[in-house]
C-alpha cells in the first residue's frame, strides 16, 4: 500500500508553489496532475514544484511532471522544479532527463528566482 501524496499549493511573487510530500504513483498520479493544473491561474509566471518532501516517484509521476512541463509552455508559462542534491529522487530526475523539459533547482528560493 502507497502513501498518498501530499498537495499544499501557495502563491509567492508571481510564482505558485506546489510542496509535493509523500509518495507519487500510478495510483494517484492523475489526481496529482489534476490538483497542480487546477492551481495554476493564466496570470502565473511559473509553477515551481517543490519535491524535498517526496520520497518515491515512479514513471507516472515523471509523466506527470513531463506533461506539465508541455502544458505550461503552451499557455506561456514555465515549470521549475526545486530537489535536493541529497534526495534519493534526484539520480531517478538525472536518468529520466526531467531538466531536458524543466530546470531542477537545489532549493526553493533558487527554483523561485529562476
């Protein structure tokens, strides 16, 4: 049995914050791409995923951040994600080439300043 994730979403000059927590499957992937594109008004420059709280991400949840990442562009606006080197995601992030289609930041304030 997963744990479900963990959604809290915050505004921060221009940008909107999405803290993810938990872990991300394909069990619940869907409801995390829907929470996210629901969160995200035209007026925002960016959404910045904040990953340091989850701790698993299998390839539905890599989708989900592809998708995004091909939604936002679309409608002008840009997806950044914020990962510590430390996490054990970020080896899966380097493999599945995620910065190719969003930049991954070490923390939350340098994901912000872009």
């Amino acid at each position: 049995m997963t744990t479900p994730t963990e959604i809290a979403v915050e505004r921060r000059t221009g940008a909107i914050v999405a803290h993810v927590g938990g872990e991300v499957d394909m069990t619940n992937a869907g409801r995390l791409r829907d929470e996210l594109l629901a969160s995200v008004p035209n007026d925002a420059l960016a959404l910045v995923i904040d990953l340091s709280g989850c701790r698993y991400l299998d390839s539905a949840g890599i989708e989900v951040l592809f998708d995004m990442a091909r939604r936002l562009r679309r409608r002008r606006q840009e997806l950044r994600l914020a990962l510590p080197a430390s996490s054990p995601l970020k080896r899966l992030l380097d493999l599945t080439e995620v910065a190719s289609a969003a930049p991954v930041y070490e923390t939350l304030d340098a994901a912000l300043d872009g």
